[in-house]
C-alpha cells in the first residue's frame, strides 16, 4: 500500500469557503433543515477534513515512523530502538525509563 499525498487537499482550488457557527457545525447538515446543501459546502468541508488528515499524518504518523536497517530498527521520535536476532534486544529509551529488554 502506498502513502496517501497528503500535498493535495480536496476543494483546495475551490473558492467556497463557509463560516459555520458551533453550533451549526455541531449540528451537522439538519441546521439546514429539509434544504439540501449547496455542493461548496461539500467541497470546504472535505478541505477542512483533508486538512485535519495531512496535519495528523505530518505531526504524528511520519513523525513516529520505524526504520529498519537488517535486523536493527529505531523509532527515533519515540527514542526507541534494537536488535532482532536470537540475541537480541529493545531499548525503550527515556520514554519509558531507560528500559532495555534483553535476550539470548
């Protein structure tokens, strides 16, 4: 599976934009009542919900990605890192105390 392109936002060329109150945007579509949305509303919010993805994705998922290099890997956002062989190990690093979980 592939990585989604977080650098394209749907309706990012579009230019509805839309001002809902809290109260609106709590309710969802029934603050329209029976009247159906326009499709620029459609369009901002999609932008507004790919915006959220790409900044959960660049502050968080690619943030805290594990590299693998042979046996050995290493998360260095989480400071974790070791050795995946019959004698082996995990150092949990300062997030967790110092902790290292030996075997062999």
């Amino acid at each position: 599976m592939s990585t989604p392109d977080f650098s394209k936002l749907f309706g990012s060329s579009a230019s509805s934009t839309q001002d809902w109150s809290d109260s609106n945007y709590l309710t969802g579509w029934g603050y329209l009542g029976q009247e159906l949305p326009p499709y620029q509303l459609f369009d901002f919010l999609q932008k507004q919900n790919d915006t959220k993805m790409k900044w959960l994705y660049d502050n968080l998922v690619s943030n805290t990605a594990v590299t693998w290099d042979g046996n050995n890997f290493s998360c260095p956002a989480l400071g974790i890192n070791g050795l995946m062989a019959q004698n082996g190990y995990i150092s949990f690093g300062k997030l967790f105390g110092g902790l290292i979980l030996q075997w062999g």
